[in-house]
C-alpha cells in the first residue's frame, strides 16, 4: 500500500527543471558511451596490452552508465551520495587507463564519457557544482597523461566550459520557473479572491450595510448597532479586496502606502502620494503599529466618531506620517503624568517604536485645537 500511494504521489509531483535536465543527460550518457566503445573498438588491435582488463573496464563504465541513467531519473535517488558515487566512477575509468593502455596512446579510456559526471554536478549545484567536478577530472587526466598536447587543452577548456554554462543556465531556468510558479499561484489567489468579493458583496455585505442604514435611523441603542455593522463592513470590504493582507512585497521591502492604506475606514482618511514609498517590511509593520497607537488615541481620548487623518509624505529621502485630529488637545504635562502612573502607551507604543527604528516623533498638540503627530523615519533604512 505504502508503495502505491508513493508511486501514485510521485506521479502527481510536477515536473520540475531538473528533471528535464536529467532526462536530456541521460540521453547524451548512452550517446557518450557508445562512442566510448566504438572508439576503444576501433583501436583495440593497437591500444591496449591488457584487453581483458580492458574489457573488464568498459564493461563496468557501461553498467554504470545504465545504472546512473536509472538512478538520476528519480528524485528521490538525486542525493549527494549518488553524484559523489558518479563522479568516483568517472575518475576510476580515468586512473584505470594506465593500466590497460600501451604508453604510446595519449586517449584515455572512457574518452568524452566524463562529461556525464560533470554536467550532472553542473545540473544539481549550477555552476559552482559544474566547475568543481570539471576541475577534479581535468586534474585526474591530467595525471595519467605522459604530455600534454593542443588537443588535450582543447578538450578540458571544452569540458569547464561546458560545465559553467550548463550549471548557469539550469540555475536561471529554475529561477525562471520558480517565478512563474509564483505568478501562477498569485493570479489563482486573485482570481479566487475576486469570486469570494462577488459572493460575499452579493449577500453579508448587502446586509451589514443595510443594518447600518437602520440602525442610524432608529437612533439609540440601534445607532450603535447600526456603527459596528458600519466598522465590519468596511473590515470585510478591506479583507475581499486584499488591502487588509500583508503590504504588497516590492523586491526586499514593502509599500508604506499601500500598508498604511488599510487603515482607512468611516472616520479615518488617509491621503499619500501616486507612487510608492519603500521601505523594509519590518520597518513598515512598525510604522504601521504606530499610526494604530496615535488613532487609538483618538478613538478613546477624542471620541469613536471623531474623524482623524493620516498624510504620507516622501521628502528628502525620508518618510514623513503624519496623524492628525480635531479633538481638544492634550494638556501641558499630561504626557509626564500618564508615564508617572505607569501608562507608558505614548512613550513606548510611539515614541519607543520610532526611537527603535532610528526615527523621531513629534508632537504637536495646542488645547482646543486638535493634536498632530509627525513621525519621520530615513528612507535609506530600506
């Protein structure tokens, strides 16, 4: 049963890259090695002066090469164990040759073979993979080798070369697919999301907008009512449409206005520049806790209904919010009381966090007219 279901899982396992690389290597595996014996057959009368460990050595390359095409072709089996294995096998069939051939032949015996070992590396560990096992072959042949000629250099270039360029462009390829992979999830994901606004604005929001119509006329205790329906409205609406989700990724930061986009509701306006204003997302998701602390300060201190607004600005390589009410004001030295009785919400919820951040908030406040806060943080921190 284990077996079936595992057979049946790998069946629905997508194909990948690597896979495609290693169907094309095995390919070029049973080319190379036939090559290999039609060579060695060739010259046999002349090659060699031990042929029957010759034969011995070609029959062995040869159930490798039949082994290694099997092994690669499952992902379970591509373990570093079976490419060390590999590339063992492939120096082995170089160190054999001094063995078997007579001095004067400069070939080694498995030829252009190596190159399956090489480009396998190059095909799991990209191009780092392909230059190391280049460079430990190219080192065996040349130990074996009793000169060196033109050709023997042109070989080897031919070989690191081939292993660079194999590895780079497997590299990329799965970059590339792993990009799209991405794009594909991300417009299923909006996809879906477009079907759930549909539903859900067909139905829940039809509703919680009508008890909020009728709570408002009924007055009293159905005002209320009718304000929380309000509030869940515009959450849901913000939740549909994915302006509640994380901020939206922009390379290694996030868009502080689209974060801070999400926090607009019936009493808050927030207004920001056309363009974007990055930062690092750790240093978004604190800014945004911020301007929460400053509009919770206005829902309790000013009143739930009362209208707050909040301004993005970029100006000279700096992000400037600022926060803004109506309300009365805050008195001289209320701050210095509310931290001497412990409540410490402005200088750590606010303060504290921008001092982290390595910003600064400033507050301005004067009695009956309202409390503003600008809070301004380098845009080279992203």
């Amino acid at each position: 049963m284990t077996s079936r279901i595992t057979r049946e899982t790998a069946a629905r396992r997508p194909w990948t890259v690597e896979d495609s690389m290693f169907r094309a290597l095995a390919i070029l595996r049973v080319l190379v090695v036939l090559n290999m014996l039609g060579i060695n057959a060739y010259r046999w009368r002349t090659s060699f002066d031990r042929p029957g460990a010759a034969v011995l050595a070609l029959a062995a390359i040869t159930a490798w090469t039949g082994f290694a095409v099997w092994a690669y072709d499952d992902p379970r089996r591509r373990r570093p164990s079976l490419l060390v294995a590999d590339l063992a096998v492939t120096l082995a069939a170089i160190l054999v040759t001094p063995l078997v051939k007579v001095p004067s032949v400069h070939a080694t015996l498995p030829g252009f073979w190596v190159m399956g070992a090489v480009l396998a590396w190059a095909v799991h560990w990209h191009w780092r993979g392909g230059l190391f096992a280049a460079a430990v072959v190219t080192v065996a042949d040349l130990s074996v080798r009793v000169e060196v000629k033109q050709t023997t250099y042109s070989n080897i270039f031919l070989l690191v070369l081939g292993g660079l360029v194999v590895g780079y462009c497997t590299g990329l390829l799965k970059e590339m697919a792993s990009a799209r992979d991405r794009a594909e999830r991300e417009a299923a994901v909006a996809a879906e999301r477009a079907r759930l606004a549909r539903a859900v604005h067909d139905g829940v929001l039809q509703v919680l907008s009508l008890v909020q119509r009728r709570g408002l006329e009924l007055g009293g205790e159905a005002a209320e009512l009718g304000r929380l329906a309000g509030e869940q409205e515009h959450a849901l609406r913000a939740l549909v449409q994915g302006s509640s989700a994380r901020p939206p990724s922009v390379g290694h930061g996030a868009d502080l206005v689209a974060a801070l986009s999400a926090l607009q509701s019936r009493t808050v306006t927030v207004s920001a520049p056309a363009g974007q204003v990055v930062l690092p997302s750790d240093v978004v998701d604190e800014l945004v806790a911020v301007v929460r602390a400053c509009l919770d300060n206005v829902a309790r201190h000013v009143g739930e209904e009362a209208p707050a607004w909040v301004l993005v600005e970029s100006l000279d390589g700096l992000a400037v919010i600022s926060v803004r009410d109506e309300g009365p004001g805050i008195p001289d030295g209320r701050l210095d009381e509310a931290c001497a009785e412990g409540r410490l919400g402005v200088s750590e919820s606010i303060c504290g966090r921008m001092d982290d951040l390595g910003g600064k908030a400033t507050l301005m406040s004067i009695p009956g007219q309202g409390t503003e806060w600008e809070l301004t943080v380098p845009v080279s921190a992203a």
